[in-house]
C-alpha cells in the first residue's frame, strides 16, 4: 500500500464483506470518491475505484485491465461450469465469436417484438396473485411478481421449463451469493455448492433435450451454430445458457424491487407515474442510475498501473463500483437526489466497452411494462416497510422480499 493510501486508510468504512456495508452502500461511495478514489480493501486483497472518470477508463482498456478472472473471483470453486471460461470472463478478441451468437437474440428489432409477451406474462402474474390473495390483501412483491416476470420471459427466450421459475431464482441468488464466500460459514456453502450442481445439471439436460430435438430457442441455436466451421462444445453451451439466465432474472428481478421499495421513500413519484404514464421510461432511467441493481464488476491488471498516486500492482484485483461512478457529483448535479426529469445521459448501470451488457435493452423495456401494468391493475401498491433485507452480495443489487399492501383497480 502506498503512502498516500496508507494516510487515508483508517477514516475509509468501505468494505464489501460487511452487510452493513452492503445494505447502505452510498455513504462509503462518498468517503471513497472524496478521500480515496483509488483504495486498497483488505478484506478482498484488492483496490476498488470509484470516481466515473476512472471506473470508464478501466472498463475501456481490456489490455491492461483484463476480465478474465471476473467469473472466477465472483464465483471461486462455486462456478457451474469450470472447465470453459463464460463471455463475461473472456477478454477481446476471444469473446467476440460468442457474443455475435448471443447478441442476435437481444437487438433491438428483435426484443421489441416481445412487447406483448412481456405484457401478457406481467398481466397473467397479476391474475395469479388476486387468484391467491383477492382483489385487496398482501403479498411479497419479490417472490410473486418481481423474481417470476423476467424468468418467464427468459425462459422463453431460452427454451426452459417454466414450470421450475421459483428454482431459477433460488439458484441464482445463491450463486451470485458465492462472492461473500469467505464470510459465510459451513451450512451456507453447502447451500450454494448444491444451487451450482442443480443448475448445472439442469442446463445438462436441457443440452441433451435440444440435441436430440432442436426448437426455435436460443440454446438450441447455441448447440446448433457454426463459428468458423466448428461447433460450440457442450460445455461453453452450459456456461452461455447459465450466464444468460443470470444475467435475464437478476438485473430485472432487482430493478423492480429496488424501484417499489424507493416509491415507497421519495414522496409523491408513484402518484407522479399514475397520472403520466409517460414518465415512466424516464422513472426507469434515473432509477437505474440512483440506486442500480449490478454494484461492482471486477478486472485484474495485467501490469503495474498508478492511479491517483496509488501504484496497483500486476495481476491484482481491482473492483469497479458502478453505483459509486453513478453518483459522482463529477459527473452529476445532485448526485445523491433522485431527481426524476434528470433523464441521464449516460449510465454506468449496464457496465461499458466490450463487456457492455448483452440484454440492456430488454432488461429496460421489462421494467417500463412492468411497473405500467402494476399501476394499472393495482389502485394501492405499497411496501409494508421503508427497509427491506437486501441480497447478500456486493455484486449485485436488491431486496430480498418484499411484503406489499396492494388494492386492484375497480
């Protein structure tokens, strides 16, 4: 550590292995971004970087901060599938031929056309809970809308069974757990080595199923496409499969619950949004920027690099605090306020440079329909409480239920 770190070190409070860190994660960015932009985290043995300036550079520059231990470092021994590194762990150009095949699934022309699908799996959630729970009552927004509207819309575009949505949930969230690892004791490792060897051995089955009989899904184009004259192998299908369903249910799941849990908090936005609909895809917009739901992503050097006088050795970790970049007051007027005509240009929410997320688009469109549904059937729609338990990991972002009070529309 160098001096100019060392000289900052005792006043810092981040550290990503604390829940109390986790669970309110805007204070520290602030320590960080004024204090020590660039500080070492003993906890990780790593240095996270937290001004947008520097969070876009790293992001940009895959030569000298390179992606190919991010799967690793998040996952450990947890990793479904070892043996191949997945997309999001491959540095260029060694990526690109996978992600031309996954990208055609999610361009604009082609997700825009799922508008009713999404619309009609968002209405038939609804049916679902006033089938349990009537027209007026409670229910957990997490685990009743919030977890199942994305995976139904993945599922389809997947090709998995949507009768195991609850199970596709219950695996992730465990996975994406595994970057807590060191703080966790026996019962809760166990925990997550069986959400790994259940998802695996699903998408395994799932490969053997489209082997055997191809459909019109995304995995059947993986198992089926040519690259340069070969064939994807069965296991980087597995890893594909698994990234996307993750990356399908978690963005989506926690956008939505992390923008009914901060209605409840900023006065008057939800009666705002129900007398203008309009807004809506602005609300998403400032909200992705507020309060996102992918926290941190993570690159290793691939040599020595100085940054705001603090040397981070070769081949060391460096985390990149999106949510810190997305409340810079560098880069943003009132960066702490949610500020709902803000309509902000630029987000780290989705990450940048080659790693750019793959379903950016969809994950927005789902939110916009989602929350213009809700507030269409639902005349009340209200978390029971201002704080809900937040997931616990520092990756990514959401509660984790959400009990609600709720009234349909007459």
């Amino acid at each position: 550590m160098t001096t100019s770190d060392s000289a900052t070190a005792e006043k810092i409070t981040y550290d990503p292995l604390d829940p109390k860190v986790t669970d309110h994660p805007y204070p520290h960015y602030v320590q960080l971004r004024e204090r020590a932009p660039v500080h070492y985290v003993e906890s990780m043995n790593g240095y996270v970087v937290s001004r947008w300036d520097d969070v876009e550079m790293v992001l940009q520059d895959g030569k000298t901060f390179s992606s190919a231990q991010f799967w690793p470092e998040l996952l450990g021994e947890y990793d479904p599938v070892p043996e191949v590194a997945p997309m999001i762990s491959m540095d260029p150009p060694g990526h690109v031929r996978i992600r031309k095949l996954a990208n055609k699934a999610f361009v604009p022309g082609k997700v825009n056309k799922m508008g009713d699908k999404i619309r009609a799996a968002a209405n038939l959630l609804i049916d679902e809970i006033i089938e349990r729970h009537g027209n007026e009552g409670e229910f957990d927004f997490v685990w009743e809308f919030s977890a199942l509207f994305p995976v139904t819309v993945i599922a389809d575009v997947l090709g998995v069974d949507l009768a195991q949505r609850k199970d596709f949930k219950h695996w992730v969230d465990s996975l994406l757990s595994a970057g807590n690892r060191a703080a966790y004791d026996d019962d809760k490792l166990a925990v997550i080595g069986q959400a790994s060897k259940d998802i695996r051995a699903y998408f395994e089955k799932v490969f053997d199923e489209r082997s055997d009989s191809p459909g019109e899904d995304l995995i059947s184009g993986f198992i089926q496409a040519e690259i340069d004259g070969e064939r994807l192998t069965r296991s980087e299908v597995l890893n594909m499969a698994i990234l996307l369903l993750i990356g399908g249910v978690e963005t989506t799941t926690n956008l939505l619950g992390i923008s009914f849990t901060h209605m409840k908090r900023i006065g008057g936005i939800q009666e705002k949004l129900r007398a203008d609909p309009s807004l809506i895809p602005m609300f998403v917009e400032e909200m992705l920027r507020y309060d996102g739901p992918v926290q941190m992503l993570f690159r290793h050097t691939t040599r020595d690099v100085e940054m705001h006088g603090v040397t981070i050795p070769d081949n060391t970790l460096v985390m990149l605090l999106l949510g810190a970049a997305n409340h810079d007051e560098r880069k943003y007027d009132r960066s702490e306020e949610f500020v709902l005509d803000r309509d902000p240009k630029e987000l780290m929410s989705f990450g940048q440079g080659p790693h750019f997320c793959l379903g950016f688009y969809l994950s927005r469109m789902e939110a916009r329909i989602a929350i213009e549904v809700l507030l269409e059937r639902f005349e009340v729609l209200e978390p029971l409480t201002g704080e809900p338990k937040w997931m616990e990991s520092y990756f990514a972002r959401g509660p984790k239920g959400l009990p609600c009070r709720f009234k349909v529309r007459d």
